[in-house]
C-alpha cells in the first residue's frame, strides 16, 4: 500500500493511475482518464488495511480516495450529479466525463456504503 499510496496521494488528494496508457517503471504515469473504480477499491483496500494494521494512516488515505468523488480531485470538480445522486464516468484532461455508466455508479455506491 505504501508503493500505492507514493503514486496515487500527491498534492493532499488522491489521483489514479490515468487509463489512458500504463505505468511502466522507470516512467511516468498515465494522467488520465482518471476513472471511479480506481477510487473506489483503492479506497476499499485502504480500509481493509487500516482493519488489520489499526493504523490511522490507512483510515485517512481511505477518505482521501472517497473524497476524489466530492471534488477533492485534480480538478477540483465533484463527479457527483446532485440533481440524480448519479456518479460521472471520471477525469479528463478537460473536466469531467459527463457519461453515468453503471460502473461509476456501482463503484460510488459501495464507497459510499463504505466509507470510514
């Protein structure tokens, strides 16, 4: 987690791996798309870490990666639809993925239901 948590928890939020592209080492990472799922289950093993380990580390960096879904993202925008509850589909290099896929919106829900 900690290998993670040097990619992901830069500039005090939590940034994904972009799907645009791979990480290989000795590079750098993808910058976008920056997608829901990645939030969520990072999120989740942060959570399972912090079950085990009973360190609030693990506790905080679980909220940072919920709160990439509020705003607290490399766009400063919420992928949250407040008129539906609906997620958007991720990041872009130009804002928001304006698409609700089932996926975003699963992946929402379960860190919703999750969270700390």
């Amino acid at each position: 987690m900690d290998f993670l948590g040097s990619i992901t928890l830069k500039d005090g939020y939590f940034k994904p791996v972009g799907s645009n592209g791979w990480y290989e080492k000795g590079k750098t990472p993808a910058e976008f798309d920056e997608q829901p799922i990645e939030a969520c289950e990072t999120m989740l093993a942060y959570l399972s870490y912090y079950e085990i380990m009973k360190d609030e580390q693990y506790l905080n960096n679980a909220v940072r990666c919920f709160n990439w879904f509020t705003g607290k993202n490399s766009k400063n925008l919420s992928l949250i639809d407040e008129e539906s509850g609906a997620c958007y589909d991720g990041l872009n290099e130009t804002g928001i993925n304006y698409n609700q896929g089932s996926e975003s919106l699963i992946s929402y829900g379960m860190a919703f239901l999750e969270r700390y």
